[in-house]
C-alpha cells in the first residue's frame, strides 16, 4: 500500500460518520499548507516555537506515528489552520481538527523527512498526487 493510499484509508477510517467528504477536507489540509508562510517548513517552525520541536522531530522521522488534538492546537497556536481547513474543506472546525490530527503526522513524515521540509516543488507534486488520490 502506498502513501497515498495510507492517507485515503486514515482519512476514510477517522473521517465515517462525520458527514465529512475526506477528499475535500486532505485537499484543505494540503491547500492550507502550501498557503502558509513558509509551506511545511512553516508548520514545523510553528510546532519548534510553541514547544512540540522534539514531537514535530519525531513525527518527521517516523518515530512517533500519532498526534492529539491537543498537541496539534498547541503546535499550530492561534494560527488559524485548522479553521481555514474547516472552511476550505466546508465542515466544522472539529472534524477539520480530526482530520489534521489524522493527516498532519503523515505529511510531517513524507514531505519534511528528518525534520527538513521538502523542495516546495516536490510538495506541490506529491500534494497534486495525494489529490489526484482522493478525487
């Protein structure tokens, strides 16, 4: 099974019930990242300032496979991400939470391996896939 079939399975699994369409909500959770200052790198910095930089250093390096809600609202701060989610993906900002504390831990660890973001091009091509995916 591959990356993105991971991610689509996650996102079905987390996402049942919810009246949540997951294609929409992994494109909201890409978009919004690729919209942020900095892309996926400024998702790491933002978790290294509000105090998850060795949480952040494990999801990249695949030693920690999980997230709380708790720990995603601590790391993006009062950024606004998760509510650009929900806004993008047209859901509530709970399901938006639970789907990027689903999602963010997989896209930590594919496009910022080692805790280094990934060329901006290579995201936007591996973010292009994901949805090509899902869609």
């Amino acid at each position: 099974m591959g990356l993105f079939d991971s991610i689509q399975q996650l996102a079905t699994q987390q996402l049942q019930g919810q009246g949540a369409d997951q294609s929409n909500i992994a494109g909201a959770i890409m978009q919004t990242i690729q919209e942020r200052p900095g892309g996926v790198q400024g998702v790491l910095e933002s978790f290294q300032q509000n105090g998850l930089g060795d949480h952040v250093q494990e999801l990249a390096s695949g030693q920690a496979t999980t997230t709380t809600p708790d720990q995603v609202q601590q790391g993006l701060g009062d950024s606004g991400f998760v509510e650009s989610v929900a806004e993008k993906a047209g859901v509530s900002p709970q399901v938006a939470q639970m789907a990027v504390t689903t999602l963010l831990p997989m896209v930590l660890k594919h496009f910022a391996p080692n805790g280094e973001a990934a060329p901006e091009g290579a995201f936007g091509g591996l973010a292009q896939q994901l949805l090509g995916k899902l869609l």
